[in-house]
C-alpha cells in the first residue's frame, strides 16, 4: 500500500510555487522535472524544500499573503464585538449543528462531482433545481464507477443520521479541544489533538501530509509545509465552523482560534479561508444579512491576498448578476485554474451560496450543492451560517428530520452522539454558558 506518491506529491507542489507567485525559472532545472523512481522523486521534494530561501519571486506579483499571526493581523480590521441574546443563543447553535449537517449530507453523495454531471442528472428525473436530499430511486447513469458508488453509499434511504463525514468529525474535534485544552489552545494542542484522537487515514491531502509529519517528528513549524503541497486547499476551511459557534458575535476571538488549528497543516490562503470562515459564523450571531456576514468574514483575513480578491469579486457580481445559476457558471470559469478543493474557489462558491440563497437553508444549500467541486464541504459551511441566522425553531423540517437528531464520527471517544448534546456542550464553552 503506497500512502505516499512522490510524483504526485513534487507535480503539486510545482502547481503551489507558481500559485503562490515563485518564479519556477529561479528553481534548478532538475526540480522541475517530474520523472525519476519514487526514493529519487522524495529526494526532488526534500531539496526543493530546503532550497526554499533561494526562490524568487515573479516580477509583479500583486499579492502579499503572510502565514504567521502577526503579519495578518496587520492587514486586517478588527470590530468589537456585540451583544448577544442568551435566550436564543442554545437554538442558534443548534442551528448550526443542524444547518452544517444538513449541508454536508446533501452534498455528500455528489462529493468531486462536476457542476454538469449534477445538473444533468437532477434534469433527468426532472429534479432539477435541488431541492430534495439525493435518493436511490434516481441514480446516476453513465459516470466513473466511483461516482455511482459514492452515490449508492449516500442516498438519503441508506442514511439513518448523519454518517460520519470528515467535515463533521473536525467539528467535533474542535469542540473536543475546547473543552481539553481550554479558549487558548494552541497550534501544539492541536497536533496533540491529532495524534491523540484522529485516525490517521481518515485524513486527507493536508491534514495526512502533516499528519505523516507529525508522526516522523518534523518540528511543528515545518510540519505545514514539508512535503504538503496541499497547504493551500480546502482541508482548514473545514474545520474551523465551531470557533464561531462558542464566540457568538465575536469574530476576531473566532479567528484567532482557527488561525491556531489550521496553520498546524496549512499556510497562506489555506489559514486565511479558516479564519474567514470562523468569523463568519461568529459574526452570523450579531448579523442578519449575508453580504454583511461575508464582510465580517473578510474584515479577518489579508485584504492584499487572492482569498479577499476572490470574495470581493463574488460581492461585485451579486450586484451585476440576478441569476445565480449565470453567476455560479462565470465564478467557475473564473476559478478554473484551481484545484476542486482548492480554498479559493470552494470560499466564493460558499460566498455566492449564501448571497444567492437569501438566509433560506434550501436554497442557500442546494446553491452549494447545484455548483458542484467540493460539494459537501460548501454545503456544510453555508448551512452552518444559515443555521445561526434562523436557529433551530426555525430550519424546515424537511432538512432537519432526516438528521434524526444523530451524527457518527470516528473521533475516538465520540462515536454516535446527539447533535442536541453536541451543541449543549458548545454552549458550554461559551461565555454565556460559563457563567
């Protein structure tokens, strides 16, 4: 069994330098050039790393995205917080558990899938546009065998809950590091959160090169970087939702934390998609509007950096565009260059799901879904968000009741748990469950 496939691994991080605005030219020819046995490819990646102070950057590249707290505080604005309504706080967190749950069940049977094959599929049984969970009495036709697998694995008839999904199970672990740890974990405890409570191949592209990382003994700040040329995806924008949830209305508190559990495995605009998202779901406590949420998001992440760019850019085009399907079509052309669960372009489909969505969970859900990339991932964050704004009392039980109030994970410890409890226990954490 291959964990490691070093030709992958050096292809990638070439696609990451020249992402990141590294001029390939100032590299020796040798390093890029993509052949050569695996111990000879492993040997490629080490020297590229190493030789990282000697790379240059290409003249005019616009973007100034630093990785360490300080620099990206420095480009970031930071609002006071507000007040929020202890009466409903417990519903809008349990909003939240509902809301990202429900979003990550909808997408998960259509996970990697591309905007067309889901489109063409939910036409064909007249489906179209979303508006239902996935089910086995409208299967898929003609795509890779995988797809038709993931398919049947996840129609809403095979589900009894949530099934354990990897968007969930960050969730869960991030609560868990609350509570061990206390408000002021750090990048360290997080590691130790993995080592301790995660099963290592239920990790993927960063988190499992860092995990790797981490298990070989690589210092924790090169653990994001080494061998990791997926330090810029998806994989910490996943994980940060709860930070929101125990910092209602306080979104630099919430980004803050997230900063310290992504920047274990990522760097750059893979940091900066975490903290947008953990602030937003901060923010959503004091905020109705989706366009001001947003804003609030951006306010905590580098306003000279490709994320903000790409946020910006999906606010400008709310303006211009009524039709979200046009809109959605003109963000995947534009993000084309990124890999499906790249942060950039997973962030702005999130983005114009909730603009588009108009603080319905259906709508703003099926949007995330409907667009395809990484599917139960964007359906997860905007269904959190969503689930804030309305609260628990106030989310159609068409999407709630098949949650059946139940959600596997495979944190150790954890098992099957009540999304009821899970939200008491954020409630816990924060500071109007404290006192």
């Amino acid at each position: 069994m291959n964990l490691i496939d070093w030709e992958e691994i050096l292809r990638q991080e070439l696609v990451q330098l020249v992402e990141q605005g590294v001029d390939l030219n100032s590299l020796p020819d040798h390093l890029r050039m993509i052949t050569g046995s695996q111990d000879e490819l492993a040997a490629k990646c080490r020297e590229l790393y190493q030789s990282h102070s000697s790379w240059q950057a290409v003249e005019g590249y616009p973007y100034v995205e630093p990785s360490d707290l300080a620099s990206i505080e420095k480009d970031t604005q930071f609002r006071k917080p507000g007040t929020v309504d202890r009466d409903l706080l417990f519903y809008r967190i349990q909003g939240a558990w509902l809301g990202r749950a429900a979003g990550c069940l909808l997408g998960k049977p259509v996970e990697g899938w591309k905007r067309e094959e889901i489109k063409e599929t939910l036409i064909s049984y007249e489906a179209y546009p979303l508006r239902h969970y996935f089910s086995e009495r409208f299967p898929p036709v003609g795509l890779e065998p995988w797809k038709h697998e993931q398919y049947a694995q996840n129609a809403i008839e095979i589900c009894s809950g949530m099934p354990r999904d990897d968007d969930m199970d960050y969730t869960i672990l991030a609560l868990k590091t609350v509570e061990i740890f206390g408000r002021h974990f750090t990048t360290d405890h997080i590691a130790q959160m993995w080592l301790t409570y995660l099963p290592p191949l239920m990790t993927y592209t960063a988190e499992r090169a860092a995990y790797f990382n981490l298990c070989s003994g690589v210092p924790i700040p090169d653990v994001a970087v080494l061998n990791n040329p997926y330090r810029e995806w998806i994989g910490a924008q996943i994980r940060t939702d709860h930070y929101g949830y125990i910092c209602p209305n306080d979104p630099a508190s919430a980004a803050r934390m997230a900063y310290q559990d992504a920047a274990v495995s990522h760097r750059g605009n893979g940091i900066y998609g975490a903290m947008f998202i953990a602030a937003m779901n901060a923010a959503a406590f004091g905020l109705e509007e989706p366009e001001a949420i947003i804003r609030a998001g951006m306010d905590h992440i580098p306003q000279r950096s490709r994320l903000h760019g790409a946020l910006d850019w999906v606010l400008g085009l709310k303006k211009e565009e009524p039709d979200w399907e046009k809109a959605g079509d003109r963000l995947l052309e534009k993000f084309s260059g990124y890999h499906r669960v790249h942060t950039i372009n997973n962030a702005a489909i999130v983005a114009l799901a909730l603009l588009y969505g108009e603080r319905d969970l259906e709508k703003t859900i099926s949007i995330a879904v409907m667009l395809g990339l990484d599917t139960d991932c964007n359906g997860a964050s905007s269904g959190s968000i969503i689930g804030i704004i309305n609260g628990s009392a106030k989310l159609p039980d068409k999407w709630t009741r098949p949650l059946h109030d139940r959600i596997e994970s495979y944190i150790a410890g954890e098992g099957v748990q009540t999304i009821s409890k899970l939200a008491l226990r954020s409630m816990a954490l924060t500071d109007y469950g404290r006192k």
